[in-house]
C-alpha cells in the first residue's frame, strides 16, 4: 500500500500542499522527509505521538527520515497557536532536553537502518551571520504573508503582541527546510497544523530560482481533541510524558486505558500499528462482537507496548488485571496483539509502590502529603483541589476532607491504596 494511502486512512493527514502529486510522489519511489521537534521540555509527550507514529509508517515503507531536533529555533521560541510567549531557556537546558528527545524517539525508529538519522538545526543556525541571513533569505519573506498565517494569529492578536524575537522562528524554519532540501534532498516536511504556514514559508524559499529553485511538499496532521472537546493528552496529574520517570508505565497504560469509548477506534488507528481493518473491528462500539473494554485493553497495551517494551506492557497489563479484573478472560476477542500472549494471572507487574514507616502512619500522616509523596498529585494545592472535588479514594472510601489524615488502622496487612479518579491509583505500603 502507498504510504500515503496508509496514512489517510488511519486519520493522519489533515491537509497537504498538491494532494495527488505527493500521494503518486510517495509511491513512486523513497523520498527524504523531516519532521521537527524543539526541545522545550526533557521529555515528549503524548501529544507528540501523532508524528511520531507517522514516521514509524514512514520508515517501515522505507522513505528516509530526518527527525530535526531545534537547538537553534528552540532559543527563539515557536509562537504558533500560543496566546503567550515562550519562556526563553539556555543552551545548556536545551541540550539536555535534546538528549531525552533522542532516547525516546529511539523506542519507535530505528536510528540503525541507515536511512534514518537525527540532526540538530543549531549546527548551521547557530553560527549564522545575521545581515547576511537578512539579505540572502530575509528579502524573500513576506511579512504581509507571514502576519496572515493562522499559525501567528493568537500571539498578533493578544495583548502583549508577536515580539520580534518570536517573529524570526517563521523565517528560521522556513531555512530549515532549505538546508535540508539542499544538503539532504529533504522534499518534504511534516508536523501539527498549526505549523502550516510556517512549513508553507519554506516551500515557497525552496521554490525561488534563486535560493533552489526546487519543488517540495507539506503535510500536517490534526489537532486532537477527546470526544468531550477536552485537549487530548492530559490525565488528572497533568500531561501525560512519554519518560517513564514523569509518567510512569503504569499510569501511561491506565491514560490508554481509560480512553472515552467515542474515541478508541480512532486512537488504535493513530496510536497503533494494528491493521487498519482489525482496528476498525476492535474499536467499534456496536455490534454483537462490541467489546470496548477488551479493546481499551488492547489499545493500552499497545501504547504501552511501543513506548516501554514488550516486558513492562506485560507487566503493567498483568498488573492492572489484577486489581481491575479482564475484560476478556476467555480470550473471545480475535487480535493480532501481542496481548493474546499474555494471561492475566502471569508476570510480575503490579500498581506502583510506596513505603512509609510504621511510626509515621501509628502518629497519622495527612493525606495530601501521600498524595504529593505518592507522585498523584504534583503540589498540595492540586491534592486539596483534587479531594474538595470528590476525587481522592483511600482504600475505595471517598476522602470528605482536605485535612483528613491516614493513620495505620487504614493499612489492614501492612498495605492500603491511594486513588486520584477511576483509576489512577497507588500502593502504600507499611515497612
């Protein structure tokens, strides 16, 4: 099947500069394509998933991958879709945060297959001399054209304005895209839709006789929202990271798990490297064969499975079947999933642990401190915000108040559970 093909049906394609033209491109032959990630944060998350499994699709029908980290541009700060400006962080932070983008985008490409390779746009953009950037690249770009873009409408239109800073990373991506068009043969870039116009800037650059005079494409993907309208990607404690140290695996397979059953189905298809009609079957909610909860199992298995590995998928689903049963004990439902290999009953996986002292819990401890020591919560004002809102469960007793505290009686056998929501939960453990 043409990559592009695969790719549209599985809802990844939002819009593309000459539909047919990149579609007959993609199945011609192998081309070169980048996708851009700006190093902010020391860990993607999975908001990011949507071009990072398009890539995994890319690079298995064997088109060359160029995954663009943003040493440069991520000192300027993208304003794209963003109400306010960027904090502005050092070289030192972006080059950690680089190193944790690499480990993780390593979990789903193959960076050994000699076709894909990851490179950091601070090599040729930090040493750029800026009047002869102005006058060789700056007199292309239209500031009328690039004022109208969509992607910089919320920052010109905010109180504070689009500072100059802010104003140049249209230019510096579009320059991207020349380097790599010209010392990779890079024809195409790929990312979220709010970064059209600036993906747009840099065909036109690409174009101009003058500076290539070469024809490239764009393609960007959705913007994800949950059946409920809500942003996709956030669970009770936050954003859900891709770093197993800020998201535990547990947590990152209860996020999967309790997906909105409006939108399993779509999220096997971009999540997921089940086929596509397979996905389709598992993910539809009617029918007598419907078994949504085997296929949220399914789902965060797979999610799980391709961000941790298959060992901590099974563990973590072994886990989570113990405490929450399985939806599908008898093994009814037909899938290509790996989970077909796993019982229930087997592998050492459980829901995470904490210890506390025997002495401490015999004085009380209050639980907002649990909370924030547990990891369910980040701060004490989001543990009371999260209990005054009815959503704090010590052993499946609703915590009434803010100041309420556990003491050792809650620890029947030396252990008790703390649970933020339906199932975001954590094992306390007396030593």
């Amino acid at each position: 099947m043409n990559v592009f093909d695969e790719l549209e049906q599985r809802g990844f394609i939002y819009q593309c500069t000459d539909r047919d033209a990149l579609r007959d491109l993609l199945g011609r032959g192998k081309v070169t394509y980048y996708v851009g990630f700006d190093p902010t944060a020391a860990s993607l998350h999975v908001g990011s998933l949507v071009p990072i499994m398009a890539m995994v699709h890319m690079q298995r029908a064997g088109h060359t991958t160029l995954a663009l980290l943003g040493g440069g541009t991520a000192m300027v700060g993208d304003p794209s879709g963003k109400r306010e400006m960027r904090r502005i962080i050092s070289r030192e932070e972006i080059e950690r945060n680089g190193a944790g983008i690499r480990r993780q985008l390593e979990a789903f490409l193959d960076f050994d297959d000699g076709r894909t390779r990851l490179l950091d746009n601070a090599e040729w953009l930090l040493p750029l001399n800026y009047v002869d950037f102005l006058r060789t690249i700056g007199r292309y770009l239209s500031v009328n054209k690039m004022l109208a873009r969509e992607s910089a409408r919320l920052r010109y239109e905010s109180p504070d304005g689009l500072s100059f800073l802010e104003f140049n990373y249209a230019c510096l991506q579009a320059y991207d895209f020349l380097v790599l068009a010209r010392d990779h043969g890079c024809v195409l870039q790929m990312g979220g839709q709010d970064q059209w116009g600036n993906i747009c800037e840099g065909i036109d650059l690409i174009a101009r006789p003058d500076a290539g005079g070469k024809r490239a494409y764009g393609m960007t993907f959705p913007l994800l929202l949950g059946a409920g309208g809500e942003k996709f990607g956030k669970s009770v404690g936050g954003n859900v990271w891709l770093d197993a140290g800020q998201t535990r695996p547990f947590d990152y397979y209860q996020f999967w798990r309790n997906t909105d059953d409006r939108d399993v189905m779509r999220c096997l298809l971009l999540f997921t490297l089940l086929p596509v009609e397979e996905a389709r079957r598992l993910g539809s909610v009617e029918g007598p064969s419907a078994n949504i909860n085997r296929a949220k199992e399914i789902l965060a298995f797979e999610c799980t499975l391709l961000a941790h590995g298959f060992e901590t998928a099974r563990d973590v689903y072994a886990g989570a079947a113990r405490q929450f049963g399985c939806a599908d004990p008898g093994g009814a439902v037909e899938t290509s999933s790996r989970i077909a290999q796993v019982k229930p009953a087997v592998g050492e996986g459980e829901v995470p642990t904490f210890e506390i002292s025997r002495g401490e819990l015999e004085a009380g401890v209050a639980i907002v401190d649990l909370l924030v020591r547990s990891g369910l919560c980040r701060s004490k004002g989001e543990a009371r915000r999260f209990i005054q809102g009815g959503g704090v469960y010590l052993n499946d007793s609703r915590v009434a108040s803010a100041d309420a505290r556990a003491g050792l009686a809650d620890a029947a056998g030396g252990e008790a559970l703390l649970r933020v929501g339906k199932k975001t939960l954590r094992k306390l453990r007396v030593r």
